[in-house]
C-alpha cells in the first residue's frame, strides 16, 4: 500500500542492476506503491487532499440533505461522487504517456542531435520537431518537457496540480471524466441543498423569502446553508474549464498549444472534424504505455526499460497520423 510508496531510495546506488526495477531507478520525481503497479506525480499530498476535500463534502451532503431528498435525488449523487472518484484515481494514477529517456546516449552524440534539425508532416503540415537536453531525445509533435515530472509527455495538455500528475495522451479522456463528474456532481448537490433550503426556509415565510427569512434560515441551518454556498464555488471553477476543455476536444487542441498559440492563424493538422476529435478523445483504443515500472532495469541503459525496443521507442517514432519523418 501507501506504507510501500517511494521514490528512489539511497540503498539502490549499491543494489545490483539485475535486481533493481526501472521503478526504484526511476529518473523523474514521479512516486510509486505496489511495487510500481501505481504511479503518482510529484504533488501527492495535493491529490490525497482533492480526494479527502471532495469525500467529506460528500459525506456531509449525505448526513445533513439527503435525509429529505427522494430517493433517486441520493442514488444520482452516489453515482456521481463513485464516478468522480473513479476518474480522479484514474487520472493521477495513470501513465499519461512518458517517452523514455535515451539514457544510453553519450554527451558526444546528444551535442550532434542538439545542433541539428529535423521535422515531420502531418496533413500537409509541416512541423518542427524539438530536441530535449534533459532526455535526450526528440520529441514527438505535442510533446513536451513537463519540468514538475521531469519526463517528455506526450501530447501534452498541462501539469495539474489537483490530480499531482501530467496530462497527456493517456490519461486526458480520464480527467476530461473528472472535470465533467466533479461539476454535474457540484451542480447536483447545490440544487439539492437549494431544494432543502427552501425546505427550511417556508417554516418562515409561506409564500415571500424575505432577507430575514433567509438570515433565519441560515441559523437554523448553518450545515445546509454552506452546502448550497460551498459547491456553487467549486463550480464556479470547475465548470468553465470542463466547458474549455470541451472545445479543445472538438477541435483536438491542447491547453499547452492554445497558451503558446501553435496554431494561430494557421490550419491545425491533427484536427478530423469534431465527431472524429470526440472520437479519438474519447473512445479511441489508448496506446500502450512506453514505460514499465516493474520491469528490470538494463544495466547498460540504466533507468531505461530492459525492452528490446526501448531503444527505438526512445526516439519518439512519430504518431500514425503522421507521414513518415524527415531529416533536415
């Protein structure tokens, strides 16, 4: 469990390469559990106190509303919060699409690839691609250097402090289910609390909520009250980045791309039309993960994967959407 979780121990400088997991020799500041079944970002302490924030929230909904709510006002809410909290998990432990570290690579080799060039076409477009100096590698179109992780990501969107973990490629569609869950779920207790306010409210004032019959409410009852107040905050927050992120669907852009403005005022290749986008974000089979904690690690790579093919996967061999690469 938990009591398992660490990042890379002091002890493992003198273990012998052939028992230590890439996990324990693990490059970034990622954190792992179960021997290395579950991986974590950086910011665990953060998505421990989203997930208890969002459970006691929950908890007192159910103890002090639901008890007057019809039946299928609660299981909605318990379908819900299960959903949140399935996709948070999902989301902050999942590989978001690390591309592995050419860790085999000399200071000689890295200095010709840092001083060259090379790109792609996809669609018609051409495309740059960057070399990264920390992995040693070139990176996929979309990808990039998340500085908190410390590992290229693929397509990715933004580092999220909540879930303490990348988004990218792998785990998009998963916080994509949080950010809409954690809303509707925000909405749905907000309106029941409202509906229970009003409740409170009419032993008051029969037919006119007056300033004092509110005031008098929310003496009589404090816990109800800031169930109403409470959620609608978090959705004033939430709400809008679900709706932003909904776009960025339709049109297959990324929070990363819109900030540095990739696409202003040009065609962007990777978009299909907004069914196909939807698709692709959402239903699409995932790419297998590059990475594999508990595999051991090679002794010539290091950190790197004992796979046969890490060495080429290193390179960061571009998407299938895309026309074979091109060296400049």
């Amino acid at each position: 469990g938990l009591a398992a979780m660490a990042q890379v121990p002091a002890h493992l400088t003198s273990m012998p390469q052939s028992q230590t997991k890439v996990w324990q020799a693990w490059h970034g500041t990622h954190s792992f559990c179960c021997d290395g079944r579950l991986m974590f970002g950086p910011d665990i302490g953060v998505t421990c106190f989203a997930a208890a924030l969002t459970t006691g929230v929950s908890a007192v909904f159910w103890l002090f509303v639901c008890p007057w709510l019809p039946p299928v006002a609660v299981a909605a809410d318990a379908l819900l919060y299960v959903l949140t909290m399935l996709f948070m998990g999902l989301t902050a432990t999942t590989d978001p699409g690390i591309v592995p570290r050419n860790a085999h690579m000399d200071d000689a080799e890295a200095a010709v690839h840092a001083n060259a060039s090379r790109s792609v076409e996809v669609n018609g477009v051409t495309i740059s691609l960057k070399w990264c100096h920390t992995c040693r590698i070139w990176r996929p179109p979309r990808a990039s250097h998340c500085s908190e992780c410390n590992v290229c990501v693929e397509r990715f969107d933004h580092h999220c402090p909540w879930m303490g973990q990348c988004i990218g490629r792998r785990n998009y569609r998963f916080f994509m289910g949080f950010v809409v869950c954690v809303s509707l779920l925000c909405l749905h207790t907000a309106s029941c609390s409202l509906f229970r306010f009003l409740q409170v409210l009419q032993k008051y004032e029969t037919h006119i909520v007056m300033l004092e019959t509110v005031v008098q409410g929310m003496r009589r009852s404090p816990v109800v009250a800031m169930m109403l107040v409470f959620p609608l905050l978090i959705l004033v927050c939430v709400g809008p980045l679900a709706c932003y992120h909904c776009g960025l669907v339709c049109d297959n852009r990324t929070t990363n791309e819109e900030i540095k403005g990739t696409f202003a005022g040009r065609k962007n290749p990777f978009s299909r039309g907004w069914q196909s986008n939807c698709h692709e974000a959402c239903c699409a089979p995932r790419e297998a993960s590059r990475i594999h904690p508990r595999s051991v690690a090679c002794e010539e790579l290091g950190t790197s994967m004992c796979n046969s093919d890490a060495a080429v996967r290193s390179e960061s061999a571009p998407h299938a959407e895309m026309q074979p690469a091109e060296q400049v």
